[in-house]
C-alpha cells in the first residue's frame, strides 16, 4: 500500500510544480507520514531564487501560525502539572488582565482564547507591518488584550484571533514555563523530540533556511531583504513565532498521533516517552467554525482545526476570498473522515498541515513566500485527495490559475471601488489643517500625518522610511491606496478591502480636526478612533 501510495504521490510533481508556478511561489518543502512513517519528503522551487538553491525536508520556514499548536501544547504541561487547570480564569493568573467587559474579566479562561472563542476583535493588521517588523513591544500584549472591542459574547461565536495566543505566552512565561516562551518550548517540546532544527529566533549563522518572497503581479518573487520580527521575545510570539523544517515537523506531528490514540485508550492524559500531554484536550473540539450541509463536525480545537471529511477546508487561510464555494475534500467518501489541520499565513510563508488519525497519517507543505493565492492550501488538498483515493478528484491547478487571477483583479477591484466614492465637489479644509499625530486609546499605536510638497502623507507607528501618499476622496476622508507590487516590495500583508485603505478624519463644530477613524479591522465596520495629540 505505501509503495503504490508513494508512486501516486511522486506523480503529483508536474502539477505540484504547475501550481507553484501559477501562483508566484519561489518553492515549497513537502512530506508525508502514513502509518506513522514517513514515507515522501521532496522539495520544490527555490528557497533561495537567485542562487538557485533548492529546499529540502530539512530547509527552515517561519511557520506562521503553525506555531499555534506548539503554544497550546506548552500550556497543557502547565495543566499536567497542576500549574493551572483549563477552566482556570486568565485573571487568576494574570492580575493585569483586567478587560473592560466585566464577563471577559472574571469568567474567561484559557480555553477560551486558545480556541478562538472569546468573542473579542481580531484586530490583526496593526501589530506588524513593513516586512513583517513589530509595531508594538510584547510588554504591550495585555493592555491591547484588555482593550479589544467586543464582537459577541464569550463562547457564543468563532472569531479567529491571535491575541489569544499572545495572552497564552504571557501565561506560560508567568507560570514558569521557561525564562521565555521560546525556552518553554525548547526545553520541554523540541529538545524531548529531537528537534534539532526548530528554533524561536532569528539566528544569523543557521544554513538551509528559506529566503522570504512575496508574489508580484506578474506571479513571479520578489525577495524580501528584510526578515519578519516573527521569534522570541516579540509580540505575537506565541501565535507566529516558530521556525521550523519538514522532518522535525512530522516528527512532532506524530508525537500527536501517537500521543491522542495512547491517551485515549488508556483514559489518561500522559504517554511513556512522549513530551505531549492532554492531548485529547487539545485536539477537542471547543469551538464551532461553521455548519457544514452534511452535518459533519467542523470546529476549532486549540492550536487545530477538527473536520469530519468530506467538507470544504482552506477556511482558516486566503483562498476563501478567492474562491466560493472551496472545493470539498474528500467527496465520494463513504463515511466520515476525522481530520486535524491548520495553515499558515504570514507576509512571507504559507503552510498547510492535515492529520488523519485513523490511518496515522500526516500531510505537511511548507511554501517560502505569500504567493497570489493560498499556494499551500491547494497543494495540501491535492495531497490529501490522493491519499484518500477520491473517485472524482478536484483539478487543483485550475484553481490555483482561477484564485491567482482573482487575486490580482481584488487589488484592481480594490481602486476602482474607492474611485466610485471620489467626489471633488465636496471639498476638504485646507490640507494644514489635517497634519498631526493622531493616538488610538491606548496610545499603543498612532498615525502621523505631513502635508509635504502640497500633497498629504500618513505613515504608521513613526515608522517614517515608509510615508504613503493620501488622494482626497470626499469632504474630510482620504485614501493611501497602493498597488499590489508596491504592497508586495514593502514586504506587507495583503489587505484587499477599500475601507482599509481610507483614513476618516472627523471635523468639530469649529471647523477644526480633532481626531479620525480607519477601519483597519474588517469585524469593525465603525472603525477605531484617533484622537488628535
């Protein structure tokens, strides 16, 4: 069976090269563990474009937040040693997480966060920006925590967020998880496991590591000079701070498996010579994401998603936008399929990981750059689908061609929407009047902007190398939309919807500026307000 497995899988080549082309990618490092073996590393592409150097199952990537199930991994040896339990409310344990809804404050618990159920704003455009560097301190991490808008109510609804991730790290460094939450994670996960190529830092001196690209308009690379702020001791850590290759991944996966089907039938939360502990908790479902026609289970667990095949997956990653509705996964199947799984998406990786459990098997692409689509998640799918033997396989190199085109006709959808709304006969004070420095609540984060050369600009958190040119759009309100190659070259995440782009500035009764709004959160339509300093 894994022979004829292994020749399927190796015959995928041409259209797993086809969908990296079609979708700008420079490479991607893949690997497949069945029957808890592995039993196919290849490496496609370029980790290194202009040196024309390849990837292998030992080639580094920012795993994005593939880094997630490491965090709640950590967290559940702190429940194992009775540290603190699952239920346990964050404010016991940290005094200064002090929410302003007062059933956040007092009743919310780890689990909450970990499985992206506490209802509050994801607010995930700000913390990181030019080249993935940070915006804010990790210091930072709990007054933004405790200032997040709310959005539902605790555990009524599923809203993907990573500052719960960020509030887990705070809470492994507080319990004594380790002196950082890198060390946490590499004294008690990669060390036990031998992961000897998993790190939490940018190390200038390590070899075979992915060179950073983000796709242009025309589907080719651009490399990125400048890596991401995305390790130990930044903010976000938790959610996006792991660097890792294919064969200590699958390593760790099936530390996973083995550890869910030990612990379970046991009826214990501990295995013998494996680090992973209370893995039946982890990989529970604690959190609905949809309702899915057949019935079938599709919900968060903590650091994982958990669907029942067939069903549609991808919904954790970008080609969602592109493509409605995804493809279903698994169709023909006769009964349902569990499967755990997650993706990763940052300014310069996109991944996608999927466990089967039944059959110990592990399917893991690692892409080193932000392509035109969700490269990743389409070549996840392709891998799946063969492994799962459907009788009506989807053509996943189409969808890359279509998702990759609608990738590009957003960003020009994106300029001619705001282009619609422009109205010169509504005009605005004269520009002076709008310069400043504008601060959000909790003076965390601001927006500065100049009139220079009889023009306006805005630039973000002082980060003055990178000032954006305003066009006025109507009365007080400005736009400082840029192409995609000028968004991909600034090594930024892909934004796509027109309000983001628009800066509000509100007008008082004396014609002065007093503050403005930008809707920089698509769950906000309101946007979050600036006041004038």
């Amino acid at each position: 069976m894994a022979k004829t497995l292994v020749s399927r899988i190796d015959a995928l080549s041409p259209t797993i090269n086809g969908i990296i082309n079609v979708s700008g990618a420079p490479g991607a490092s893949i690997g497949i563990m069945h029957q808890g073996e592995v039993i196919y590393t290849k490496g496609f592409g370029f980790r290194d474009v202009h040196k024309k150097l390849p990837p292998d199952e030992d080639t580094i990537y920012y795993l994005a937040s593939l880094s997630k199930s490491f965090t709640a991994a950590m967290v559940a040896m702190l429940v194992e040693r009775g540290k603190m339990k699952w239920d346990t409310p964050i404010s016991s344990i940290l005094p200064r997480f002090q929410h302003w809804d007062e059933s956040i404050r007092s009743s919310s618990n780890i689990i909450d966060f970990l499985a992206h159920r506490s209802g509050l704003a994801s607010k995930n455009n700000i913390w990181n920006m030019e080249y993935g560097q940070t915006t804010m301190a990790r210091g930072d991490a709990l007054l933004m925590i405790n200032n997040l808008e709310k959005l539902s109510d605790l555990r009524k609804k599923s809203q993907y967020n990573n500052w719960g991730y960020a509030l887990a790290d705070e809470v492994i460094t507080t319990l004594g998880g380790g002196p950082s939450w890198g060390a946490a994670l590499k004294k008690n996960i990669f060390e036990p496991l031998e992961m000897s190529r998993t790190i939490t830092s940018n190390e200038p001196d390590i070899d075979n590591r992915a060179e950073p690209y983000q796709a242009l308009s025309n589907y080719t690379p651009h490399h990125l000079e400048i890596r991401p702020q995305f390790e130990d001791g930044q903010i976000m850590q938790g959610a996006v701070g792991v660097q890792s290759c294919v064969r200590d991944l699958l390593n760790y996966y099936k530390a996973f498996l083995l550890g869910l089907e030990d612990q379970t039938q046991r009826n214990t939360t501990f295995s013998d010579d494996n680090p992973l502990v209370q893995v039946n908790t982890l990989l529970q479902g604690h959190s609905k994401i949809s309702e899915l026609e057949s019935g079938n289970e599709n919900s968060y667990a903590l650091g994982w998603a958990r669907t029942e095949l067939p069903a549609p997956m991808g919904s954790i990653g970008l080609n969602p936008t592109y493509v409605d509705p995804m493809p279903v996964v698994g169709e023909g199947l006769t009964e349902p399929k569990l499967c755990f799984w997650n993706q990763g998406s940052n300014m310069c990786s996109l991944h996608f990981v999927a466990l089967l459990p039944d059959t110990r098997t592990a399917v893991l692409v690692l892409t080193n750059g932000l392509a035109n689509n969700d490269v990743a998640d389409w070549i996840g799918q392709l891998l799946l689908q063969t492994i799962l033997e459907v009788p009506e396989p989807v053509d996943y190199l189409k969808l890359a061609k279509t998702s990759a085109e609608a990738s590009n006709a957003r960003w020009l959808k994106l300029k001619s929407d705001l282009e619609k709304e422009r109205n010169p006969k509504i005009p605005p004070l004269p520009l002076p009047s709008y310069v400043g420095k504008f601060h959000n609540k909790t003076k965390l984060l601001y927006i500065e902007v100049r009139h220079e050369n009889g023009q306006l600009q805005v630039c973000f958190q002082g980060k003055d190398k990178f000032w954006y040119a305003m066009e006025h759009l109507v009365s007080d309100t400005f736009t400082w939309v840029i192409t995609r190659d000028e968004n991909a070259r600034l090594g930024r995440f892909p934004v796509t919807w027109a309000n983001f782009y628009k800066i509000n500035f509100q007008r008082t009764k004396d014609n002065g500026i007093d503050s403005l709004i930008w809707q920089h959160d698509g769950q906000r339509p309101d946007g979050e307000k600036f006041n004038r300093i």
